[in-house]
C-alpha cells in the first residue's frame, strides 16, 4: 500500500518523464523516417506532377538502351551518343508519366477483348506487322503463325525441358514480348485521345465561312531569289554586344543556363623510356623467333596476338610502304629487320616470300542463305551456277530468291582488301578461281558463289609479316604520373602555387574556363562531364581529386574559380541567335546592293542575282508550304496581297531574298457549301491538332516537373 500511495503522489512526475521517454521515441522513429524519406528523395532523377522515377530503375532504362544499340551495331558508342541516349529516356519518361496521367483522367482504357483483337485477331497492331521477327523470310511479311508459335513458347512455364541458357533467353523474349504489348496499349490510346481532342475542337459555321474566302483565291507568280548562303559568313562580323541586345529583345524564348567559371590543370599521360623499352625488348626477343618461324607458326604466335597486326597477303612493291620498299631492297628472303620506331609505334619486318602472280581480281560475289535440308540446299548452290553459267546476271538472281545478299559487284580487289572484307581462306580460293567460272566457296559459316572476270597481269608480289605494336603507358607511367601531380596538388593550395610547379611537373593550366551546367566536355576533352558535375556542386576554391579524361589519356584537376551570378544561353541558343544576326546583315547588304541599281524587270533582277527566274502556280492561304521553297512566311503574307503585274521586293525572308511578280489571280466560281467546307476545314484543324499532340509538347506547358538529371551525371 505505501509503494502505490508513493506513486499516486509522483503521478504528475511519471506521466512527465513517460510523455518524454514517448517523445523521445516517436522523434527518433520520425527523424529516422525522415532520414529515409530525404535520402529517397535524393535517388530520384525526376519528380512529374508529383511521381517520383528512381535514378536506379531510369539507370537501368539506359543501360539496356546502349546494350541493345551495342548488340545491334559494330561501332562504339561517344560520350554524345550516350548523352543523346540519357537524355531521350528522360524525355520519354516524362512523356509517359504526364500521358498516363491524362488518360487516367479522362477515363480512356484498352479493354482485353480490344488489346487480343490488336494482337492476334482482326485488328492485328502495325506494330506486330512491323518487328521483323514476326514476318515470313520468304515473304518478308507479316505470318501470324509465327506470332501464335512465338506466344505458345513464351506463355509456357514449364521449364524443366530447358537448360539454364535456354531459360535466360526465354525470359528475355518474354521482357521483349512485354515492352511490345505496352507498345500497343499506348499507341492505341494515343489513338483514342487525338480522336477525342481532334472531335472536341469543333468548326463552326464562321470558320468555315473564312475557310471557304481564304480558298477560294489562287495565286501565280514569279520570282527570283538570292540565298544567305551566296555571302561567306567569315565577310559578316557580329559581335557579342549584338548577339547579347537580340537575346534581350526576345526575353525567355530561349532556355538560359547556369554559368561557373573554372581553373584547370591537364596532364597528358605520354609513355615513359621505359615503356618504349619494353616494347622494343619484346621485339627484339620476337625477331629472334620470327627467324625460324613456319607460317602456321605466324598465325599460332603473333595472328591471335591483339597487340600485332598480321595480314597474310602477298603486296605488289608499289604498295608497299616507304620502310618495306627499303627493307626489300636491302635483304633477301628470310631476312627479318631490327626493331623500326616512328612516333609511338614499332614496325618489324620479315622478308618471307616472293609470288609472280596476280596482283588484283575484278568479281561478283553473292551469299548463299542457310537451308537446314542438305539436299535443297546442295541442289540450291548446283541452280545458281546452272543460270549463272546460263548467262543470268548476280542481280537476277538476287532479285528472284529471298534472301540472297550481294556483297561485292564487279570491283578490283587486292589480297589484302579481300581479307579485311572477308578472310584469308576466302582470299585464298577466289585467287585460285578461273576467269568466268562461277565457283562455290564455304568459308567459315558462310557459302559463297563467286565468279572472276578479271585478272591483271602476273607481276612481283613480296609476302611480308609485318608486326606492329603501338606504345603506351604502361600502369606503373601512370601510377608514378598520378602520385606526381598528387603530391604537387597536396602540398599547393592555390593556383597561384600550383603555376610555380608547372615546368617540373610538365601540365598546361587553362584559367577562367567558363562550363555550363548542361554541357558534355570542357574545351572538347572527352569524359570531362564529370568534372562539370563537380564543379556545379562545389564551393569557390575547391581543388578537386584528379579525374582521368580523355579516354586514359590524361590527367585533369579543376579548381571552381566562382559560380556567376550572371544566367548564360547554351552554345546551341548562341548559334541560333548568331546566324540570325548573320542573316539579318547578308540581308541588308544584299538589297542594298539591289536598289543601287535601276532595275525594271525579273530577268534583270535574275541577272544581277546571278540566279533563274522560276513560276509556282495555285498558291492560296492554306499552302504551308511553297514548292520548290518551303515555309516563308513573307511570301505567304505579300504575294496574297500583292496587285498583279507589279514587280515586289527585295524582302529578306527565312533562306535568302525575294523579289516577285503576281502573273494572275484566279477565283474559284465553286459556290459556297457550308457542310462541304465546314467537313474541309475540320479536317485540316484535325491534323494540326494531331502534330500538336504527336509530340506531347502541350501536355507539359502546366505540367510540374523536377529534373535532377544533373545531380547524377
């Protein structure tokens, strides 16, 4: 009783110290949430309308963009490729998320029995009909069996008949199948929704009115015209004041950047002696071996070698290079040079072998499509040299059989281009084939029909192993250069030091670099976007750590000078406002050079312009677009206006100048017809109201949206 009377008499104090104990808990529990919720935050690249897209989920996005591209194409990928990649799935995000949103609103859905009949019933998608891999080989069109047989395999989920790499592949069709299927679903509310637009935006009988007046008169004329281009832009001088006043006048049309003004230190990462060295040593030790080695040693040792080139082809001598011509005429066959330096690169020779033989052939060649059936595809090879020898040309041929691809038509080749186009095998027996004998050749993988129809007369051909092998640094060049430049960077706190040090440690320092926020390179130095991103997220007389740039070419330290208070236009905005300016000037001094002169007809005018008079016919206030000169707006507005029979201009327009003669003014006697113009003028406010939308534009005009793109890259 007297433990309860003693907590009866500190209630107040307990209830005190279990509201703070509480406190404490639901605090902390809130700041850690809150610490989740900021760092959350944080992984967002875009925030749209309120929906948030994760940097990893968009990271991955392009990723498979590049890998696809990678898989698809033989060339590698630039730091403005990427960009361009980046910054077209944000785009598309955006995009997406404000579509998905207006549908949602609107209430515009893809039923099941709709999106099955866009798939495999009666309104199959042009989407299906246009991924090759749905079409016929044969007919190249699209075989909805195909489809049914691809569906069949992938709705399986059996996959105890399939080894690991054959599941792997199958769940990546089914990803492929499922970006299609969304394809569909949004190209079909697209549809819907530029129905629904193009039908809510009616005519009325006012415009329909206008319509009819504005179509009803038709214009011929004349003209002549001087392009901007007929002036270099080097006689114009425009300066940055008037480039500066012209961006004042036009206010916010143009997107303006943030400006920083950096200080940066390069240092080329260029090999050392002692990598020369080691190359040459290598050399020295392969000269050894190359004395005695056969050819299919050559192949074994130095072909499967990436850092030698070996090309097994005989040369004719004017072919050869300065360094082979002089190496041949010194030596004999079997001799092999001492290692021969230029610039970066060492060359070594071994003097193998001389041919009189032909030093180029002129052929047809065709491949032969893969048939699984031995039998039709040996009878398929025998009918092809049947016609051929028939006198049927190659370009017959390949336009009567599915699939037949020409690779080379009646062109001289060299051994050494028929290696790089194909392989030293192929090279080999076409060498050997006769003049108009229409021969079938398998190498590797492929069949070929080949036929030779010249040769050139035998002459001396050296067989020649070159081996060549680049310098370059070596990692400890560049261990040594990084501790170098870092050790100068720790101990130097200012610009001002770090200049003092410049001659012993051999970099270049640039000074007041000025870099916007969206740019990809700094003074077109390659993977220098990430020192843009470190310079905007840094404070003034920040050094920074040493970036690697130039595709491991170089070394680069920047040093954030300040960031301007001062808003800057892109190089991109710069040009357009410049070549207007440009325009504008070409402009004036062409007319000027004009009203010089008493001119009184087109052909004088022609003249002068060194240019010819040309007529466009049946021209109204519906053309957009003017044959023969596209969209100028100047002449769209006066020739309309203009009495006939008169001389008009010079005007400067979009392209150059213009002057014009109105021959005749016709009137349509058509009566007016208001259903008939009301059905015509909503058709043309149908496909205005569809460019309007096929590019999304008006759906981002109140759209809230928050770009952290440069947070990340």
């Amino acid at each position: 009783m007297a433990i309860l009377e003693k907590i009866r008499n500190k209630a107040a104090l307990l209830a005190v110290v279990v509201g703070i104990a509480l406190f404490s808990f639901i605090i902390g529990d809130f700041l850690r949430s809150s610490s989740a919720f900021f760092n959350k935050k944080k992984e967002n690249i875009l925030i749209v309308n309120g929906k948030s897209v994760n940097y990893q989920d968009y990271l991955l996005e392009v990723n498979n963009r590049i890998n696809t591209i990678r898989k698809n194409s033989n060339y590698s990928l630039t730091d403005n490729n990427q960009y361009q990649i980046k910054q077209r799935v944000l785009n598309e995000m955006i995009d997406d998320i404000l579509f998905d949103n207006e549908v949602k609103k609107i209430g515009l859905v893809v039923s099941k029995e709709e999106l099955k009949s866009l798939i495999v019933g009666k309104h199959i998608s042009s989407i299906l009909k246009n991924t090759s891999y749905f079409q016929n080989p044969q007919t190249k069109r699209f075989d909805k069996t195909i489809l049914l047989q691809f569906l069949q395999i992938i709705e399986n989920d059996d996959y105890s008949m399939y080894s690991e790499e054959q599941i792997t592949q199958l769940m990546y069709m089914k990803k492929i199948w499922l970006d299609i299927v969304k394809k569909i679903i949004k190209t079909q509310l697209e549809k819907k929704l530029n129905t629904l637009f193009s039908y809510a935006i009616l005519i009325n009988s006012l415009e329909a009115k206008a319509f009819y007046e504005d179509w009803k008169i038709n214009v011929d004329f004349d003209y002549v015209t001087q392009p901007y281009d007929s002036i270099p832009n080097r006689e114009i001088y425009v300066s940055n004041t008037e480039i500066q006043n012209l961006y004042n006048k036009q206010g916010g049309k143009y997107k303006r950047e943030e400006i920083t003004l950096i200080d940066y230190i390069i240092l080329n990462i260029t090999p050392s002696i002692g990598d020369y060295e080691i190359i040459k040593n290598k050399l020295k030790d392969l000269r050894k071996q190359l004395k005695f080695f056969k050819k299919t040693d050559i192949v074994n040792n130095i072909q499967n070698n990436h850092d030698i080139t070996y090309t097994d082809a005989y040369i004719s001598y004017k072919n050869l290079s300065k360094n082979q011509k002089h190496f041949v005429n010194k030596n004999s066959i079997g001799a092999v040079s001492q290692p021969i330096l230029t610039n970066k690169t060492f060359d070594l020779y071994k003097f193998e072998e001389i041919k009189i033989v032909p030093d180029s052939i002129k052929l047809d060649v065709l491949i032969i499509p893969s048939i699984e059936n031995r039998d039709k595809f040996t009878h398929l090879c025998d009918s092809l040299v049947h016609v051929i020898k028939k006198g049927s040309s190659f370009e017959k041929i390949k336009s009567s059989i599915q699939g037949i691809e020409i690779i080379n038509k009646l062109v001289w080749m060299t051994e050494s281009k028929l290696i790089s186009k194909i392989n030293t095998e192929f090279k080999d027996k076409v060498f050997k084939a006769k003049i108009n004998e229409p021969t079938i050749i398998k190498s590797g993988t492929n069949t070929f029909l080949i036929q030779v129809a010249e040769k050139t007369k035998p002459i001396k051909k050296y067989k020649i192993v070159h081996i060549r092998m680049n310098v370059t640094p070596s990692q400890i060049t560049k261990s040594h250069l990084y501790n170098k430049l870092n050790q100068i960077i720790s101990s130097n706190s200012s610009l001002e030091d770090l200049k003092c040090k410049k001659k012993y440690a051999n970099f270049n320092i640039q000074t007041n670099v000025k870099i916007l926020k969206n740019q990809l390179d700094i003074n077109g130095i390659q993977n220098t976007r990430q020192i843009v991103q470190w310079a905007f997220n840094n404070k003034k007389n920040t050094i920074s750590d040493i970036f690697e740039c130039q595709n491991g070419r170089c070394f680069m330290v920047a040093i954030v000078k300040k960031h301007l208070k001062e808003i800057c236009y892109s190089k991109h905005v710069l040009d357009i406002l410049k070549k207007n300016l440009i325009n504008n000037k070409k402009a004036k001094k062409l007319i000027d050079k004009l009203r010089k002169n008493k001119i009184s007809t087109l052909e004088q005018y022609a003249k002068l312009m060194n240019t010819k008079l040309k007529s466009v016919h049946s021209i109204n206030f519906l053309t957009s677009q003017i044959p023969n000169i596209g969209e100028e707006p100047v002449l769209s507005i006066k020739i309309l206006k203009a009495p006939i029979n008169q001389i008009l201009g010079p005007y400067a327009g979009e392209q150059g100048i213009y002057v014009f003669y109105v021959t005749k003014k016709n009137y349509k006697k058509d009566n007016y017809d208001a259903k008939f113009f009301q059905t015509k003028a909503q058709k043309q406010n149908i496909y205005r109201i569809h460019k309007i939308i096929q590019f999304h534009k008006f759906l981002r005009e109140n759209a809230k949206i928050n770009n952290y793109y440069n947070n990340f890259f």
